[in-house]
C-alpha cells in the first residue's frame, strides 16, 4: 500500500508543530479538567449524603471510630483530611496504608527538586540550543561551518567523521550536552538518597510498630516440607520445643480437607438458596382477600383503626362481626399467598421437571448435607506436608522463622505466616508438586498474554499519528486532516482513553490468574498481583509502545523492524528518538489519570454504578448487609500504575519539555496522595495483614527505571553524537545495578523479619496503638497520655485461631 503523499515523517507527525502541540495539550486539559472537577463536586454532594458509601469503613470498622468526623459542608472536609497525621493512618490503616502513602510522599519530594532545575536550568539551556539542535522540521544543521545529520534515519547519520576528527568546533557545539551527564549523575544520586533514607525511617517505624503487638499472627510459623514421620501435631510440637527457642501454644496440620471443603460449600449454596425462598415468602405482603372467609370478615391492614375508619361509628356494625379477631399486636394476619416453587429436573439428559415447594426441598437438601458435613468430621483426614505452628511469645516465631532447623534441603522450612483469616485453606492441601505446576503454567500464559498485549497496541499506537491511519483508513484520515480540532482528539484522547481502559480490565484477569496458583494467603497473591500488573504496564504499555513508537506508520514499522534490531546503535538512537517523539503522549496520558481519573476514583465510580445492579438482585438479609460492606483496597491494582507514571517522569527528567512530565506527575502524585488518603481511612478496607512488605518490591521497581532513565540519556547523547559522554554514563550504570544488589541485601531482610532487639523494648512503645478506642480526658488530652493499647492488627485478630472454617462452622 503506498502512503499518502502529504502523510508526514514520523517525527513531524507524532510531534507536530507547536501550535498543533499546543491545542492538543489544551483539550486534554480541558476535558481532563471537566471529567475530573464533575467527579469531584458531585462527590462533595453525595459524600454526606451516601456515607454509608463514601464513609463506608467509618461506619462499619470499630478501627475507624476515632478518626475525625469529616464536616459534612462541601468542601469543609478537605482541611481536616489534610491535617490526619501518619501516626493516625498507622494506627487506623495499618503498615501498608502508611508504606503506600509514604511513596506518594517520596515520588512528590523528588519531582519538586527535579522540577526546580527543569525549569530553571534544563528548559532555558534547550530554549537557547534549539537552533543548534537541528529542530524537527528538517534534518541537517549547518553550525560554525559543520554538517551535523540528526535524522531518525540513523544508517545516514555520518558520525565517523565526527568521532574521529575530535574538532574543536564540534566540541564547543556539544558542550550543553555535558548538562545531561551532570543530571544524570544529579538525579540518580537524589532518588538513591530518597530510597535510602525512607527505607531507613519506614524500617523503624516498622520494627517498632511489629515489635510492639502480639498478634496471633506475630507468634506463628508456616512450617513447610514437614517429612511423613513428622505428620502429627504432637511430634511436630516436641520437634519445635526440643530446639529451646520456646514454647508451643498450639499446632495445626493441615489436611486433605477437600471433600469437607466442597461439602461446606454446597451448604453455602443451599442456604442461600433456602434464605432467597424464605425472604420471599416472608417479605413484603399485599393486603389481600382471603378466599376462606366472607369478605365482610376480612382483616384489615395492621394499625387501621377499626372503630374509627370514618370518623364515627359507622364501623360499629361491622366490629361485631370481628368480634372474634386476635387484637394482640403481635397476631400474623393469615394472608392467602403461596409459598415459592423450585423446578427440579430429572430424567435422561435433565429434560423433564417438576415444581415441588422451594422452603421444604432446601430445608431437606439443607438436612442432608448437614448430616454429611458432621460425619465427614468425624473421619480420617489424609495430612500434608504444611503446618501452622503458634508459640508463646513473638520473640519465639522469630528464632524459628530467621534459623535453619533442619539440615535437609527442602525440609522443615519455617517461614513468616498469614493471618488465621488471610489463609486460603483450599491451597493447604494441595501438593508442592501440583502447586508449582500451576505457578509455571500460568507464567507461560502471561508470556502468552505479553504477545497479545503488544498486537493490540499495535492499532492504539497507529492512532499516534494520521500517517498509519493513511495505510489502514485513507478516508478517516483525509477528514482528519481537513479538521484540526478533530485529529487532535483523535491523536490526543483515542490512545490515553483505549491504554486507560486496557489498564483497568488486565488488572482484573491478572486477579484471577494469581488467585488460580495456589498460594497459600491472599497477601501473597497480592504480591504476586502487583508482579503481573506492573509487569504487564511496564512491559507492554511502556517498553512496546515506545518501540511501536519509533516507526512513521504500522506497515514502516513491519518493514523495518528486523532492520532495527541488526544494529545495537540503530536500537538506542531509535528508542531515543522514539522517547522524545512520545512525550507529548505520556504527558496527556497522565493529565488524564489525575486530573480525570483520580476524582473518579475518590467517587468510587465503578462500585457507585455497580450498587444499583447489585442492588436489584439483593433479595436476603445477608444480600443487604453485603451491600453495605467497605469496598476492599487492593494495592495490585493501583501500585503498578503508580510506579509506572514515577518511572516515566524519572526517565523524561532531562529531556526537552521535561518541565511538562515533572508538573503534571507532581499534580498526579500530590492528587492521588490526598484521594488514596481519604479511601485508606475512610471508604475502603484492606483487610490482609499489614506488613509493609511492599515497600521493597516499590524500591526494586524504582531501581530499574533509574536504570532505564540512565540508558535513555546515553541514547540521547549518542543521537547527538556525544559518544564519550554518552560512555561516561557507563559506570552510573554499574553503579546503580551495585547498589540494587546492596540495597537487597542491607534492607530487604528488614523489611521481612522483625529483629529481636525490637523485641526486647515492645513493652515500652506506644507506635500504632490503637488511637482509635482511646479517650481523653482533658487533662490526659492535654498531657497526652493513650489508654488504649490495640494496634489494628491486635483488634482484628481477636479471638481468631489457625482453624480451617470447614471444622468449626456450625
């Protein structure tokens, strides 16, 4: 297909000239500006008014009780949100509400040094060097009497020249470009500091925080690969105790419990079922004639005077008649209704059916299972390889879960535990064998998924730019052409919307995929969540498009990406230019998660439209109270995005308009710290055990994009010929890789285990109790002494023990 004469280069058309940026940077804004200041009024309208929504865990968690009242005036809640401490969303959210925010926090510290020097130094050094840059509309620069190529094409780019000559003159051209090295030192050396010294602070408050409370949690081991002669609770307790590191309080092996599982949970079924056909026979009632009585006769509705009807005694009459009526107020008036039916199928293929009464044949069905479930009890449990075991004090679990007990690989591991409640005891007796199956299994499926992923970016880049929709739709890109206002929605808001909404829906397949391998607490499939997810954004969303980005048009991009790849050169000014050409886009798209989506977000859009659907097919009880539960806060859906837009304003920090990336990151950040805020304490619940174990994983992400931002600014300066300085920036690169290593190494067992030493002074620390069931007299207020001694993780774990549900139950 041969392209449109008139189509551009793929430079020219993905950056466009400056009134085209311009106009394509104002819509975004408006729009974004639009969406986001609806939400977020309509959300101040609603927010006193739907509190059992917007103030949900307020409401509903007692964690949540002493938190200030928010005013309900329409804006008057922003002040004393802002004024919460951390100290108060320790204590109420726990460690990895405070380890999230505390990100936010960080992200915002650097984008505001890093904005400093954009605007102050980086801008007016490009504003002052444009001319000598060689600009966007042409390709050749004629500078104190030298040919500089910068074309995207980099096989024309004539550098050996240049490289081998060492002129003068083209040294004193580049000598701006020693601003990218200088920052690219700069920043690293501030982001390395920010990690450390935040590491350093979420580690103490961490170990004083874990080192303070005596959870169930805190003083029980996962013990794991427990060998056939191990398997009874009593040789499992003598093994532990023989090491003296402690006491054991109780063990729990686990066991092949899956047919009392699936038992429980055809029970489950049943009685929601059985609750459905009581709640619609008990329900609201018309006032309806009794056909077994005269109609002279028939009751009437409950509080209708029957003397007084009209005014007088014209009733009189009557009421002898009804002489013989119950008038105790708690009499049921017989009503002639129906009880509800359930259509039973049998026969060869289920093709027949009848209608038996639907209240008798669950309560049977019910009646059966029982007797099933309390039989199943009583039998013999095959036991597996896994075992909870609680000890007497903290100090205790953490000996055993820092040594090695056993000199056998693969054999009496000890590891932290998951709360009694974030167990998935369904996953306890499956085999390590089928366990890691499933794990390998659904890797190769997202490697799968990785290829798809990038064939459909492949039309939602092409939208970048009318000389790929010349190829695909000649027409639609003629009338795009013809209409500026229209191609710079098209080219602005098509991308960031199809990317935003391919953002929200992978998450939840991802959910489903972790929860699908078998791991053994949903803590770790929120880990493993926050892996996929950001793996999914940086990888596909990130790295692919800036590669589909380097190309003018799709079918240039099939014809010349084997080319690409045979030059490493060719790789890196490409993937450079390509960065340059795609700013525009990030910047939209990021103007668009916070100025749009974030206030959407805050309004809880998704569970606000969802809430009526729900709603219509809530008929029990139980179905209401659901309803009114707090939404749950999952850190695997919105960290990875998180981090992302962190990365992409790190690595844009020094190029060319970078002041852009930085001011609307920082915005994004500063919004999304006040929204999450807000949800972490107020509207939402996040119920694993908090840990803050996701900092590391935060850190480790950051790291790499530290290190793509250093191999972007060597692609830049290679594209403009500064070779040594771009060979200068390979040490940061080592550098930064041996601090990674370091930074694993120092910190991550920190941020896993709880030293002993913190042990050793929990008696004396107050961090985290639980500020929300404390009361202060005035006196106290003033002085301010605590009373009450629960951190959040003590008042949810009250009273739990290690016991699969399936046995208890009643």
């Amino acid at each position: 297909m041969r392209k449109n004469s008139t189509c551009k280069s793929g430079a020219d058309d993905l950056w466009g000239n400056m009134p085209t940026r311009q106009r394509d940077f104002r819509i975004q804004i408006y729009l974004s500006v639009a969406l986001g200041l609806g939400a977020f009024m309509s959300f101040c309208f609603l927010r006193p008014r739907w509190k059992g929504l917007y103030a949900a865990r307020k409401k509903q968690s007692g964690r949540a009780t002493a938190l200030p009242d928010l005013p309900d005036s329409l804006f008057g809640w922003i002040i004393p949100l802002w004024r919460i401490t951390e100290e108060q969303v320790l204590a109420s959210a726990g460690l990895d509400a405070f380890v999230y925010l505390a990100f936010f926090k960080m992200a915002i510290k650097f984008l505001l040094v890093t904005l400093f020097f954009a605007l102050t130094v980086i801008k007016p050094v490009h504003d002052t060097h444009k001319d000598k840059e060689g600009g966007r509309n042409g390709n050749r620069t004629e500078t104190v009497g030298y040919t500089i190529n910068t074309s995207v094409n980099v096989e024309h780019v004539e550098t050996r020249s240049i490289w081998a000559s060492g002129d003068a003159g083209f040294e004193y051209y580049t000598d701006y470009l020693w601003m990218y090295l200088v920052f690219a030192y700069l920043f690293t050396g501030l982001i390395v500091y920010l990690i450390v010294s935040e590491t350093r602070r979420i580690i103490e408050i961490r170990q004083e925080y874990l080192g303070s409370q005596t959870t169930i949690t805190d003083r029980t081991i996962k013990l794991s690969g427990i060998p056939l002669e191990f398997r009874s609770e009593e040789k499992i307790k003598d093994f532990i105790e023989n090491l003296e590191i402690g006491k054991v309080e109780s063990v729990t092996l686990c066991k092949n419990w899956k047919e009392l599982d699936d038992r429980v949970a055809q029970r489950n079924v049943q009685l929601r079922k059985l609750e459905e056909a009581w709640t619609i026979h008990l329900g609201k009632r018309r006032i309806e004639r009794s056909l077994e009585t005269l109609p002279v006769v028939q009751p009437r509705p409950p509080g209708q005077d029957v003397h007084n009807e009209n005014g007088d005694n014209g009733g009189h009459e009557a009421s002898h008649l009804l002489a013989e009526q119950n008038t105790d107020p708690d009499y049921t008036i017989p009503y002639a209704r129906k009880r509800p039916l359930a259509q039973i199928w049998y026969g060869r293929f289920k093709l027949r059916y009848r209608n038996v009464d639907a209240i008798n044949y669950y309560e049977e069905k019910l009646r059966r299972l029982d007797e099933e479930i309390k039989a199943l009890r009583k039998q013999y449990f095959e036991p597996t390889p896994l075992a909870f075991v609680t000890m007497d004090s903290v100090a205790s679990a953490q000996m055993a879960i820092q040594a090695v007990l056993d000199p056998s690989p693969l054999q009496l591991l000890a590891n932290s535990s998951p709360a009694p409640s974030d167990v998935v005891w369904s996953n306890t007796y499956l085999t390590r064998s089928k366990r890691m199956l499933w794990a390998w299994s659904i890797t190769a499926l997202i490697g799968l998924l990785t290829v798809f992923w990038t064939v459909l970016l492949v039309p939602i880049a092409g939208a970048l730019n009318t000389c790929s929709i010349h190829e695909v739709f000649p027409g639609l890109a003629d009338a795009l052409d013809a209409n500026n206002t229209l191609r710079s929605l098209v080219n602005t808001q098509l991308p960031t919307v199809a990317i935003t909404l391919l953002n929200v829906v992978v998450p939840y397949l991802y959910d489903w995929l972790s929860n699908q391998q078998g791991m053994i607490s949903q803590g770790d499939v929120e880990l493993s969540l926050i892996s996929k997810n950001f793996f999914f954004t940086f990888f596909n969303f990130f790295i692919v498009f800036t590669i589909l980005g380097t190309a003018s048009g799709l079918l240039d991009m099939i014809e010349r990406f084997g080319e690409k790849l045979s030059s490493a050169a060719s790789i890196a000014n490409a993937l450079a230019e390509s960065l340059k050409n795609l700013l525009a886009f990030y910047t939209n798209f990021i103007i668009l998660q916070g100025f749009g989506l974030f206030p959407l977000r805050l309004m809880e859009f998704g569970a606000l439209t969802l809430y009526p659907v729900n709603l219509m097919g809530a008929k029990t009880p139980r179905d209401y109270a659901e309803l009114v539960q707090p939404p749950v806060f999952s850190y695997g859906f919105f960290l990875p995005q998180t981090i992302l837009i962190f990365i992409i304003c790190v690595v844009y920090s020094v190029l060319e308009d970078s002041w852009k990336v930085l001011l609307t990151g920082l915005a994004y950040f500063m919004i999304g710290h006040f929204v999450h805020k807000y949800q972490l304490l107020y509207a939402m619940e996040h119920r694993q055990h908090s840990t803050g174990k996701g900092w590391t994983m935060m850190c480790d992400r950051v790291i790499v994009g530290v290190i793509l931002f250093q191999v972007t600014l060597a692609g830049q300066l290679a594209l403009k010929n500064a070779f040594k300085r771009a060979a200068l920036i390979t040490p940061l690169v080592i550098a930064t890789l041996w601090f990674g290593y370091i930074y694993g190494q120092t910190y991550r067992p920190l941020m896993k285990f709880i030293a002993l030493r913190s042990l050793r002074r929990a008696e004396h620390s107050d961090l985290g109790r639980d500020i929300q069931e404390e009361s202060f007299s005035a006196e106290n207020r003033h002085r301010g002494i605590r009373i009450g001694r629960q951190t959040l993780d003590e008042a949810r774990e009250r009273g739990l023990r290690f016991e699969n549900p399936s046995l208890i139950m009643s």
